[in-house]
C-alpha cells in the first residue's frame, strides 16, 4: 500500500509538470491558417547576383508546431513564446532545416510578422 501511494505521487507529479506548461500559450483564436507575400530579394553566389522571385506562402499554425509552405518546399517548424507584449507574442521559431528565427503574432490585425534575416526581407502573414 505504501509503494501503491509513492508511485501515485509521482506519477502525480509528472502530470502536473506535463501539464503545467513553463511556455506560455496563446489563445485558440490565433490558430488557423496564415498566407503572405515575400518580395523579392538579391542574394550573392559566388560573385554573381542572383535575383530570388516573390513568391506566395502558406502557413499553418497550430500550438508547438508550424508548416511553412512555399511555392518549392514544405517545412515543419516548433515555436515557443518567449514574450507576451501588450501588442504581440514573441515567438522563437526553428525550423527543421536548423534555422532559428525571430516572429511575432499581433494580437489585433490577425497577422504574424516573420523579423528580416539578411538577405531575406520581412514577411507579414494575414489570417484567412
């Protein structure tokens, strides 16, 4: 009996460090699907300028976890709120290709800001 009520605490204890959550979560309404419009940007390769096209993205987001989606690629992403401002939550995002970046979910606008990293500009996703 007294084994039976230790191994209840601490199964107890891991459901309540589970639960628990230290990141701090946003409210359902910011789920859903986002689309944007990146602009065209110059990169350099090897001494030549290359020109990379606009192009049309999609995003799905979903608590914990994101799918980015381009004209040429699909990429899952895991985020967590670092900061929850008056305007915005401060999301850190990485991506499974090992990029790690800054975005920001608005509170009002519905929209979601991916922060420039150079040479690529900023991308504002709007709800649909």
């Amino acid at each position: 009996m007294r084994q039976l009520l230790i191994y209840s605490g601490i199964a107890f204890l891991f459901f309540v460090s589970a639960c628990s959550n230290s990141e701090k979560l946003f409210p359902k309404k910011y789920l859903g699907n986002y689309e944007g419009m990146q602009e065209e940007y110059e990169v350099v390769v090897n001494e030549k300028h290359l020109t990379i096209p606009e192009a049309k993205y999609e995003l799905a987001l979903s608590y914990g976890t994101l799918y980015l989606i381009s004209p040429k690629q699909k990429t899952k992403g895991s985020y967590r709120v670092v900061a929850d401002t008056k305007m915005y939550y401060s999301l850190k995002v990485e991506l499974e290709t090992g990029v790690i970046e800054e975005w920001q979910l608005w509170k009002k606008g519905k929209r979601l800001i991916r922060k420039p990293s150079a040479p690529q500009p900023e991308l504002v996703f709007v709800r649909i």
